[in-house]
C-alpha cells in the first residue's frame, strides 16, 4: 500500500493564446473546472495505476470542496478526508495553446492539515510501504511525516513543490527527492541539473531525482545513476505531468524494486497525460500504460 499526506485542489483552468502580460488582457479560449491538487493527483494515480492507497487530505466546505469530495468518493482511495469549516484550497491555471501551464494556489483548508491530524490518523497509514509527500500543505507536518515514517522504515518520497519555506531538516528522512528543474534551480541557486543534483547530494539528499519534462528524467544518489529520455508526444496540458511521474514511480517501485523500470513507467504515465486535459482527469490506467509501452517496443 502507499500513502499519500497532501493536499487537495480545484483547478480553475483557462486556455489562453499566450500568457498574461503584466497591465494586459484578453479573452479566454476555454474554461474549465477539474479536480487537482498534488496530494489528491498523486493519490488518484497510485490508485488507476494498480496500487491500494490510503490519502489523508483536508476538504474545504465550500462548492469546491463538495466538487473535490464527490470526485475523490468516485476511486477507491481508503479514508481520505478530513472535512473543515474553511474554503477549499484551489488553483488557478493559465495554459497556452502549446501546452505550457503557469499555476497560482489559494491553500485553503490544506493549511488546516497539522500535526495533530496527522497523528490522529497515523495508524491506518503506517501499514503503507511508501509513503509520498509535496509541500502544499504546511511544512512542518511534511518534515514531521518523513521523520515518523522513516523511523518506521518505510520508503519516503518527497517532491518540493512548491519549493518554498523548505527547511534541509527534512533532507535526511526522505529516499527521493524529485524536483523538476525550476524547483531543484530555486533549492539549489543553479541552472546547470548536474552541479544541481550535487548540491542537493551534498547537503543530505541520499537520491535525487529530476523531472524535465519533454527532455526526459535524471536520477542519481546511492541507489545509482540514471539518465532517460522522454518519450515523444504531442503536449495539449502539462498540468499534473509531475505528480503522476511521482505516483507511476512509487507504484512501479513498490511492486518491483527495480529501479530503471520504474523510472520508464513513470515516464510513460507521464507522457499519456500530457496528451489530455486537467490533472486527474489525465491520468492513464495502468492497461494504458502498459499498451503505450508494448506499441513503443517497451517490456518492462
């Protein structure tokens, strides 16, 4: 089983011709309202690709978050939220015609989602092999989550994003870091992934695993070194691409341990939701996955 300790948005998206200029506007091409949230996306796809999940979320009381609850009720995620009295966190997504996405978040209850709660509902989490954690929900009951499950042993993969207030402490609790390469060039102050992944190597990091979008994926740290290329598909929306990597990963990971096979299930889970609109809505089954690969020459 993997757990999931996140959040949960509405995506608010609107597909533009370019984006937004400062003092600018224009008209949308297209509005549209889907379930989102990196916690839930992560959730969501762990389940469609094959693996039994436990989420621990924070659902606003607002129409949102009835939209985000009944969405959640439709896949078999086990006790996957805490209601609140505060609005739902959403987001708001401005996508070009080419695919490329600018996100701005509103967190809403998953600022509500503390230590305390986290606790309250550590027993039916726990029984998890993999936990995954990002930081749209305050960090301090991230760190405090890498460091439970660590003590238990179990798998802790961290993706930074947002990469903001993060604090080195939770470097030491966490298997995988998997930034992208904005996120690892605003941990780390530089462009360049290689002297990047060193830096974070450097200060605690034991694996460091850099998403790049259509230039494919680097890992490298004490389970070895890895370089993949994506695979090649016509973009229509970005959005979620980074969390179902994340979730293909630990999906693939906890059933095989095999490391480069993985990393190309990943990959492909990935590359299938770039080719349809919104975040949850994107995500492939794992069937889909699986005939993607064989029609690319692929066994894995």
């Amino acid at each position: 089983m993997i757990a999931v300790i996140g959040s949960n948005n509405v995506d608010l998206v609107v597909t533009v011709d370019h984006f937004t200029e400062a003092g600018e506007t224009q008209r949308c091409l297209d509005f549209e309202r889907f379930a989102g949230g990196k916690g839930a996306n992560q959730a969501v796809a762990c389940r469609k690709l094959g693996a039994q999940v436990a989420f621990l979320t924070c659902v606003g009381n607002d129409g949102n978050g009835e939209f985000a609850y009944e969405t959640l009720s439709k896949v078999s995620v086990e006790g996957f939220s805490v209601k609140t009295d505060v609005p739902n966190g959403f987001a708001l997504i401005e996508i070009t015609k080419s695919g490329q996405n600018r996100i701005i978040i509103y967190p809403g209850a998953n600022a509500l989602l503390t230590k305390q709660i986290l606790t309250e509902n550590l027993q039916r989490l726990l029984p998890s092999n993999i936990v995954l954690l990002q930081n749209e929900i305050p960090f301090e009951t991230t760190l405090e989550a890498a460091k439970i499950f660590k003590e238990h042993r179990k798998f802790v993969i961290f993706d930074p994003a947002p990469a903001q207030n993060i604090d080195a402490e939770i470097f030491k609790y966490v298997d995988i870091i998997t930034p992208n390469e904005s996120e690892m060039a605003f941990l780390t102050r530089t462009d360049d992934v290689n002297h990047g992944v060193e830096k974070l190597l450097g200060s605690g990091c034991k694996n460091v695993l850099v998403k790049m979008g259509d230039k494919g994926c680097f890992f490298k740290g004490q389970m070895g070194e890895i370089k993949l290329e994506a695979f090649k598909v016509r973009a229509v929306d970005t959005t979620a691409a980074g969390d179902i990597f994340n979730a293909g990963f630990a999906v693939e990971f906890e059933r095989t341990k095999n490391l480069h096979n993985s990393l190309i299930f990943a990959s492909a889970a990935a590359a299938i939701s770039v080719t349809r609109k919104g975040a949850q809505s994107s995500i492939p089954t794992r069937n889909e996955v699986i005939e993607f690969l064989k029609e690319r020459g692929v066994d894995i």
